[in-house]
C-alpha cells in the first residue's frame, strides 16, 4: 500500500510532497475526503498511537483548551475523526512503514524510501 493523507491548502504539506517521487501512491485530501475510522485504525496499527498522529498545533487545540486537560487515547481518536485539522500532516503509508508529520527526520526517510 502507498498512500499519502494531506491538505492542499498546507504550503509545508505540498513543498514536501514535489520532494516525493508518488507515482503508485493513492492521494487523499483530507478536508474534502476525511479520513475514515477504517483509515485510522489502519494507521494506529502502524503506529501503535493516536496521540502520535494527533496534531498539538493545531489552532483548535489550544482554543478548546485541550493542551491542559489530560488526553487518552481514545480521546486522541475521537477528535481526529471529528476535525482533519487534528490529524498531523502529510502521513504517508508505504507498505507497512508510516511516516507521521514533517519534522527533518520523518522527511528525509519518506524521501529516502519514494525516490528508491
């Protein structure tokens, strides 16, 4: 499987997908297409963490005051299925590896692992 979750209108999100070499990869824009709970759970079995996949920067975080409350994993869950913004973004899945978010690191190896 080689799939890529982002939102077009994220400028981080599409400079590093012209670094990607995505022929083969499915792509799913998720403020138009959201992301299901199949999809989810596909990346938390990836993963083995909601709280990984979920978005602390987002602007709606911070304006439901949820950084100081104390998140389970479920509530992980429930509030990326509610809102794409909670997802972190691009997620990409190659195979059985996922890459979650655009720190350095994260790109470099998706970069490394599409453009073989």
């Amino acid at each position: 499987m080689k799939k890529i979750y982002y939102l077009k209108t994220c400028d981080t999100c599409k400079k590093i997908m012209k670094q990607l070499h995505l022929e083969g990869f499915e792509i799913q824009e998720i403020k138009n297409n959201p992301v299901t709970k199949e999809q989810l759970h596909k990346m938390y079995e990836l993963s083995h963490s909601y709280e990984a996949l979920f978005n602390k920067r987002a602007k709606l975080y911070k304006d439901q005051g949820l950084k100081d409350k104390n998140l389970r994993e479920s509530d992980f869950k429930n509030l990326i299925l509610k809102q794409y913004t909670f997802l972190k973004r691009p997620v990409a899945i190659v195979d059985d590896e996922i890459f979650i978010g655009n720190g350095k690191k994260t790109i470099a190896q998706l970069v490394e692992k599409t453009n073989f």
